[in-house]
C-alpha cells in the first residue's frame, strides 16, 4: 500500500513537471531557442499567485485567467521586440541573451521579493481525500487536474488551431512555411508566447505545494530540460511522458536512496538518456 502511496505522489508531482516542460519544450522545438528565462517566468507566475491571493483574496485557479494572458502579451513582446533581432543567430547567441535577460528578471524579483521564501497558504485549507489508504491533499489533486488540462489545452490549439497549425509548420520546414505565406517572425513571437504563458501558469500552480522564491527557478529549469530529454524536444505528449517518468523516478528514487537524493536521480537519468536515446522516449531521430 505504501508503494501505492508513492506512486501517487509520483503522477501527480509528474504532472506539474510536464506542465512545467511543455512551453519549454515548445519554444525549443520551434525557435530553435533554449529559453533559460522559463525557470523565472515559473517563479513570477507563483509570485502573482502569491500576491493575488494575500491582497485580493483570489484563488489560484482564479489568477489562471489572469497569468495565462498577462505571460502571454509579456513573452510576445519579449520575443517581438528583443529575441527576433537575433533569431537566425547561431544558438550560442540566443542562450547568452535568454541567460542575460534572466539574470536581470531574477535579480529584478530578488530586489522585489528579497531571497527569503514564501508560501500561498489558503485559508481554511482545502484537506486530503483518502482512496482506501492513499492520502492526497485535494490542493495538489486539483493542481494536477489544472496542470493536465493546460498541457492538453496547448495540445489542442497547436493541433486545432490556425495559429497552432502554423507553429507546427515552422517547426518542421520554415522555408516552405514561409513559401506558403506564414509570417515566420509573428510565429515565433506566438510560439514564444505559448511558453511564457504555461510558465507563468505553471507557477500558479506550483505556488500551492511548494516554497516561493527567486532561487527557485534554477531547479525548475533543470525540470524542465530533463523532461524535454526524456519525453523528446518539440513534442507536447512527450512531455506529457517525461513529466510522468521523472516525477516516478524522482518518488521512488527518494523513497529507496532519500530525497536528498532526488534531484542526483534524476539529472544521473538525464545523462543515460543522452548517451543511450538522446531523442527522448516520443522523440525521432536525425530530427532538428
């Protein structure tokens, strides 16, 4: 039963994982652009669920609606205004921009918030639901739920959507994307935007299980490159699946060697994955 235990922990911990990889997953893919600012765009996003709640009260599900747009608007600007102008870089170029542009958001929240770590507790708390002798927390229960619906709702518009039918296209030929008359530049700055906004509202999310701080965005953005590792760059259900897989490696990993531990485990898997299936479990390879 206590395995059981475990493995519940680990679906719903792989589930936050995937919503935090997927944007991430998506800019790479499409851009070509390892975005190290999306660990900082996560902590902002539980910041504004944080300071929503504590002065106006809102929930978290509530300050959804308000991250999705607001991280939206502010990644196609960024993206727009400053990432374009070198987009057909060499990728060191954009990684030295991305980390530059971090380093002045982080800092900038560091001077905000300071280094000290907060919490968004509700207030009366939600309590546990108990499945025979499985316990979870109905707070983590309904951030999974919302973490899954997201991550399915980015699927769906680039599978539906005219918009998402064009950041597929660029992602698998630009010049013939361009030939048949996409803007590639506004693409990018839409796909880019899609990133920033399940960032920011993965950070909604993750403000209710864990510490809120600027120190955090760092491990979330090794999360999110072992799951794009695992699951293979560019594809929404592979980080659907790397989410999961890390999130169950990560759980049974601290059960067996302590949780100390877990993050050792987990970048110990990113290595394997990289010598042995560097395109991820749904990745293909030769693919760029």
């Amino acid at each position: 039963m206590f395995t059981l235990q475990i493995l519940v922990n680990g679906v719903v911990l792989g589930s936050l994982y995937a919503c935090i990889a997927a944007g991430f997953s998506l800019v790479w893919g499409v851009l070509n652009v390892i975005n190290l600012m999306h660990g900082s765009f996560i902590v902002l996003g539980s910041y504004l669920a944080w300071g929503a709640y504590n002065a106006m009260g809102l929930s978290p599900w509530a300050t959804l609606l308000i991250a999705a747009p607001v991280f939206f608007v502010f990644g196609y600007l960024i993206q727009r205004g400053v990432l374009n102008r070198v987009i057909a870089a060499p990728v060191l170029v954009t990684l030295t921009l991305t980390f530059g542009l971090d380093l002045m958001l982080n800092n900038a929240m560091l001077l905000a918030f300071k280094a000290d770590y907060r919490k968004l507790i509700l207030d009366p708390p939600l309590g546990t639901v108990a499945f025979g002798s499985v316990v979870v927390p109905v707070d983590r229960l309904v951030a999974m739920v919302f973490a899954l619906v997201l991550t399915g709702a980015l699927y769906l518009i680039l599978r539906k959507s005219r918009v998402g039918r064009a950041i597929v296209a660029v992602r698998l030929d630009r010049d013939a994307a361009t030939l048949m008359g996409v803007n590639v530049q506004s693409i990018y700055a839409a796909a880019f935007a899609f990133g920033a906004a399940m960032a920011g509202c993965a950070g909604v999310l993750l403000a209710l299980i864990f510490p809120i701080s600027p120190l955090s965005a760092m491990p979330y953005l090794g999360k999110a490159f072992v799951v794009c590792v695992l699951g293979g760059l560019g594809s929404v259900p592979g980080a659907v699946l790397g989410g999961l897989v890390l999130g169950l490696v990560e759980s049974f990993g601290a059960l067996a060697f302590g949780p100390e531990h877990a993050v050792t485990i987990s970048f110990a898997l990113l290595i394997l994955f990289l010598i042995f299936r560097p395109q991820g479990l749904l990745g293909k390879r030769g693919f760029e």
